[in-house]
C-alpha cells in the first residue's frame, strides 16, 4: 500500500529529502521510522538508500477491505540489496 498512497508531512515530499540528504544514509544504515504511516517514506529510503528500515505505526491500512485498522506488530521494509 506504500506505493498508493502518498506520504503526507509537514513540510511536504521537500522536507524529507532535505532531511534524509543531511542524514546520508547507506546500505549500512538502520532506519527506524516511528509514525510510518502506510510506509510511503520507509519504503523509499529502503529503495533509494538501501537501508534496512524498520516502521512502526499505530495503524496500518487493511489490504482485504482498504480501511485503517490498529496496529499491533511493526513492519520491516527490506533494502533494495
């Protein structure tokens, strides 16, 4: 779902890459992103970066009928390695 729905944050899609530029991570870098969301952002700096991240959020999206549902287990986001 990460790659249908958008990542909204303050400052917009700008602000996060000028944050995650300063941070410059690498496929050596662990990332744990608290309030992922749907995994928009996570998804990304996995696929970009290669970073392993880890997300966790209070909740997540139900695949089988689309609505936000808690939460109970984080989600792991693999690198692109």
């Amino acid at each position: 779902m990460a790659d249908v729905i958008p990542a909204l944050h303050l400052g917009g899609e700008e602000a996060t890459k000028e944050l995650l530029d300063m941070c410059a991570p690498t496929p050596e870098t662990r990332v744990l992103d608290i309030g992922c969301g749907s995994g928009h952002t996570a998804c990304e700096v996995a696929r970009v970066y290669g970073s392993r991240v880890t997300g966790i959020t209070e909740l997540i999206i139900d695949q089988k009928t689309g609505i936000l549902v808690p939460a109970i287990l984080p989600m792991w986001f693999p690198s692109a390695s």
